[in-house]
C-alpha cells in the first residue's frame, strides 16, 4: 500500500507563489512516477506535473513556465513550486504516484488553493 499526504494550501493572491507537499509513504520505489493533478469546482480532474524517477518532468501547457515539480528520492517527497498564479488556477491539487508493474495507481486527498484577483 502507498500512502500520500499533501500540504501546503491556501490563498493566494494573483502573481504570487506557493508550494505543495506530498509525503509518500508505504511500499515506494524509487522507480515510481509521481505527480500532481487538479480538480477545479464543477470541472473533471486534470493533469498538472509528473516527475520520472530519474528526474524528467513533463507539464501541462496551462502551467509550463510557471510551475515545477521537484522531487526528493531521499525522503520520498514531491513538491509543487507554483509561481505567477493565476485565479484559473484555483482548484483541488491532488499528489499521486503510478507503477506500472504491478500496477499502482495511488492520490492523496488533495490539498486546496484559491487565487483570489
């Protein structure tokens, strides 16, 4: 089993920054994607940021530029580093992890971000 636990929302004003956490914990390896989704109010969940284990990123066009996804191997933690926020960007951030074998699909709770304008 994978636990996640993100951290870090709030509200924000437009232009600023924040940062999520994502603790994982459980059976982990280091080989997992991990990445961050979102849900906006009344909209379908959607993809934000994945990291590879060896580092390689891919984004969302809405938030290329804007926002990285580094990540800890060490301590098996993934952040979102989220800059020049938008009031579009208020939504649900959820963390998740993916293997593919076997296959793992895990998310966090979700943690929340409001951009006020």
């Amino acid at each position: 089993q994978v636990q996640l636990v993100e951290s870090g929302g709030g509200l924000v004003q437009a232009g600023g920054s924040l940062r999520f956490s994502c603790a994982a914990s459980g059976s982990i390896r280091r080989s997992d994607t991990m990445g961050w989704y979102r849900q906006a109010p009344g909209k379908q969940r959607e993809f934000v940021a994945v990291i590879s284990d060896g580092g390689n990123t891919n984004y969302a066009y809405s938030v290329k530029g804007r926002f990285i996804i580094p990540r800890d191997n060490s301590k098996n933690w993934v952040y979102l580093q989220m800059d020049s926020l938008e009031p579009a960007d208020t939504a649900a951030y959820y963390c998740s992890l993916k293997r593919a074998t076997p296959r793992v699909d895990s998310w966090g709770q979700g943690t929340e971000v409001t951009v006020s304008s």
